[in-house]
C-alpha cells in the first residue's frame, strides 16, 4: 500500500481482500471467477472480486424482483427519506470512498472527493424531488370527464457504469430511480470493482438499519458477459449503460430487440471554440483542466480546440507554456495534476493516437510519452500531449480516451468554427470561449452547437447536478441527473375518469344499444 491512509480507507469501506462480488445488501454470494484489481498509481493489487454467475445473478434479480412489490408502495417522500439517510452516510465516508476512487481509477484524490460530493448532491436533489413527482392535468373534450397523467415506479433498473466515474454515475441513476419507487441491480467496471462493493456496503448499512429489503440495491460483477445478462432479460425495462459508443451501440441493439427501454451515455469528441473575443486567460484555465483533468479520461474531456487564425499563434503559445507546468504523478499526492491511465490499454490507445496522428500530417507541438522510472512502476502514467491537426484526420473524428488536445484553426465568421465543431460522430459537449454577445448566442441557437451540452465561458468538463445531462448523435441522447431525467426511471399513464351516469363516447361517435 502507499503512505495515503489507502488501507484505513478499505477497512473504514468494509472492502477486504477478498469480496463476494453479488451483492443483495449485506447478503452475499458469488461463485465465479476471481477479477483481481490492480491499481494504476503504483500497480500494486487492492484486492480481489469473485464475478457473478448466471446463478448468482438470478438469485439477485428475484431479491431485487420482491423488494420492489413493497418500495413501489413506499410514499416517495419516505423513499427519499432513505436516499436522504444515504447521502448522509455519503459525507461520512466521504474521504475514505473518494481516497479509493483516486486509488483504483488514478484521478486526482480532488476529483475522487469531488465525485463523491456528486454523490452526495445528488442525494440532496432526490430528496427535495421525492416531494415532487407530478403529473399533468388537462381538460378533456367531452362533458364530465377529467384527464390527467401520472407517473408510476418501472420496475427493476439496470446500471452498467464505466471506470472513469466508479461511483457517480450509478448515484445519478439510482437516487433518481430509487424515489421512483424503482429497484436497482449495478454491474460496476469490472476494471473498478472495489468501488462498487464499498457503495453497496454503504447503502446496504441504510437499508438494514430501517428494515427494508436488501434487494432495493443489487450488485453483480464481472465483464461483458455478466451485462449481457440484464441487457437480454425482459424482468429488466430499463437498462441504463456508461461507456464507449462501441458498447453502447450492443446495449441499444439487444435492448430495443426486447422493446425495452434504454439510457446512453457514451463516447464524446469536445471542443472548445476560441474566437477573437475571447478571454486567453480563461480559455487556458478551461482548455488546460478539460483536456488534462482524469488525465484525459472524461467523457466531457476537451479533445480538439477549434481557434480563430487571428488568434491561433497567441492561444497555442500559451496553452503550450501551461502544459509545461503540470506536474504528473501519484494521485494522492495533492501536488499533482495529472495521474495515470486506468491501465497499459489505455496507453496503447495513448500511444497509437500520437503515431497516427502525426501519420496524417499532424505536428506534435507538446510531444507525449509514457513515463518511467521511480513513482511511475505500473507504467500507466503518460505525458499529456498537443497535436496541431486537421478536424477531417480520422483520428480526430475518434474519441482518444487520453490526454491527446487537437488544435484546430478556423477563419471567417464563428458559424464556420461551429460547423467544425459539429462535424464529427459525437456529440456530449461543446464550448465557446468568447465575449462576443452575437457570437454566444449563435453558438447557443437553434443552428448553433449540436451537442447535448453547450457553454459559454466555461470549458467541456464538468456538469452541474441541476442540469440534465447527456448527448446526441453517437453519444447516445440519454439524459441523466437533473431536471426532469427522473421521467426516464418511471411509466407514464394516462387517465381519464367520467363522473356523470352517461358514457359519451370521443369524437361524438353514436354507439346505441
């Protein structure tokens, strides 16, 4: 172990050497094959995971099948009581979850304290909307008749989250899907298993203390094959999967061959727009920090900065000079920037962008590298690089997930910078760095940015728990978190009641008898 307390952090988790990876609360049971987790910041083994078999995995959906016969019943505001008393032991153990986020993953120990108080705020926004669930009321065309719609809870909700967010992503889906009134069965990364064990002993602690059913909140571990199993299981209405379009596309093809319901959130290609009205100071801060940030391993991160010709000497000169003030290394280490890759596949990925890119005609103006040497044994830690490219390289078309910043340079007018920005697969989030009313609020408008996330002044990563987020085009169009995403998690009915002793029938049709 290292010098950060990681040890303490398990034991304070209840995360021990060896962990049962079915989970239906405190109950556990698992009979597959050991997943062993390696950490990428000093490549030492955390721990061990037994996978789920198909076994084990029906054993936790009839637990989560009858515990949802009774928490559909719960009042939501009662629901939300439990997501309060969650979020609550959240701030408890906010140190040591975020220490092992930072451990098993390799971003920043900020950031891990960070994804946590995701958690955390989440809860929070459940908690106030469990006391606000509604439908609508409409008035209907024939006399005496009252219509409305309501919301009811779905079911059993499936979570199939990725590596970069071990713990925030399920918590954006199960608050949510929890006041619902739904149930929940997670299948974390098999590549961060540790973290899901630690949040189901977490909840598991709630759900005992106030007598409820452990299956409220099921774990079930293991690789691809252990998702296959929600994603082709009709008990299962929604599915709600994190992760690479290539996967994404599987989940919505196999769901949607059941007429399920699914919620994507996948692959995204940034960018940041630079016009001449720009703020180089702030557009640096949100350049810098969106495409180093989880060492380049967001969904949000900056990948290609769009930058007008007038400008692009002076923008590219000083995001350079930032880039030679990062300091990479140990993630528990608060002094660091940047920390490793999740693991030597990543690298590669890492490694073959730089190759191609410069293939196609690129030029490396911050050359990349994998480091070496004490402190950097698991060989997972890269030098964040920028590559002056064109938006039509097929590796610029393609998410890297890796510290890899394209720039880009645009002339004329700022709709030919969005079209550049629009022009690729992807579409989560965009920025505009500008202090051009004109220009924001084309960026903004209907012919303006196509992502599901759009910005001014502010870079591409990171999302506020209020907002709805999510993507179009080949990110998916889920939506997540704030707003009304909770509509996701629930059937919608409509009802119409007549309380007259006549049965008129609509559009004034004649029926006698």
């Amino acid at each position: 172990m290292t010098d950060f307390g990681i040890q303490q952090a398990l034991d304070s988790l209840g995360v021990k050497a060896i962990n049962d990876g079915t989970s239906t609360g405190l109950e556990f049971f698992s009979n597959g094959e050991i997943i062993e987790s390696y950490s990428p910041v000093d490549g030492k083994l955390i721990g061990s995971v037994k996978s789920t078999t198909k076994e084990d995995y029906e054993k936790a959906l009839e637990a989560a099948a009858t515990a949802f016969v009774s928490w559909r019943t719960t009042p939501a505001p009662q629901r939300g009581e439990i997501v309060r008393q969650f979020g609550e032991k959240l701030r408890e153990k906010k140190e040591a979850l975020g220490k092992l986020v930072s451990y098993e993953m390799g971003k920043s120990y900020q950031e891990g304290l960070g994804e946590v108080q995701e958690m955390i705020d989440i809860c929070d926004f459940a908690v106030g909307l469990s006391r606000q669930l509604h439908g609508l009321t409409m008035h209907s065309e024939r006399f005496g008749h009252r219509m409305y719609e309501q919301y009811h809870p779905l079911g059993i909700v499936g979570i199939i989250s990725a590596f970069n967010f071990p713990v925030a992503v399920w918590s954006w889906n199960t608050a949510l899907a929890w006041i619902c009134g739904d149930v929940c069965v997670w299948k974390p990364s098999e590549k961060t298993p540790l973290c899901g064990i630690a949040c189901q002993n977490i909840i598991a602690e709630v759900l005992k203390e106030n007598n409820l059913p452990e299956g409220i909140s099921c774990l079930i571990n293991g690789d691809y094959k252990v998702g296959e199993f929600m994603t082709k299981d009709t008990r299962v209405p929604l599915v709600s999967a994190t992760g690479s379009t290539r996967m994404g596309k599987i989940v919505a093809k196999e769901v949607a061959g059941r007429l399920g319901k699914s919620l994507l959130e996948l692959g995204g290609n940034n960018a940041i727009i630079v016009t001449p009205d720009a703020d180089i100071k702030m557009t640096v801060i949100g350049a810098v920090f969106g495409a180093v940030g989880t060492a380049g391993q967001r969904c949000t991160s900056t990948r290609r900065l769009i930058i007008h010709e007038s400008i692009y000497d002076k923008v590219k000169e000083a995001v350079v000079s930032a880039y030679k003030q990062l300091r990479i290394g140990n993630p528990l280490d608060e002094n660091n920037h940047v920390g490793p890759l999740i693991d030597t596949d990543a690298v590669a990925m890492y490694n073959n962008a730089l190759k191609k890119v410069v293939e196609e005609g690129g030029k490396l103006v911050v050359e990349g590298g994998v480091l070496s040497g004490e402190g950097y044994e698991s060989g997972c830690y890269v030098k964040p690089a920028i590559a002056e490219a064109q938006n039509d390289f097929e590796i610029v078309q393609h998410e890297t997930f890796a510290p890899v910043l394209y720039l880009l340079k645009y002339s004329g007018k700022v709709t030919n910078a969005i079209d550049i920005q629009n022009s690729v697969a992807q579409g989560l989030s965009s920025a505009i760095m500008t202090n051009n009313l004109r220009e924001a609020e084309a960026f903004l408008s209907h012919a303006g940015s196509d992502c599901g996330i759009a910005n001014v002044n502010i870079g591409t990563s990171g999302a506020e728990i209020g907002g709805a987020f999510g993507g179009e085009k080949e990110t998916g169009g889920g939506r997540e978190s704030g707003s009304d995403a909770w509509k996701i998690y629930m059937r919608r009915q409509t009802n119409t009641i007549n309380y007259t002793t006549d049965l008129p029938l609509a559009q004034g049709i004649k029926f006698d008898l």
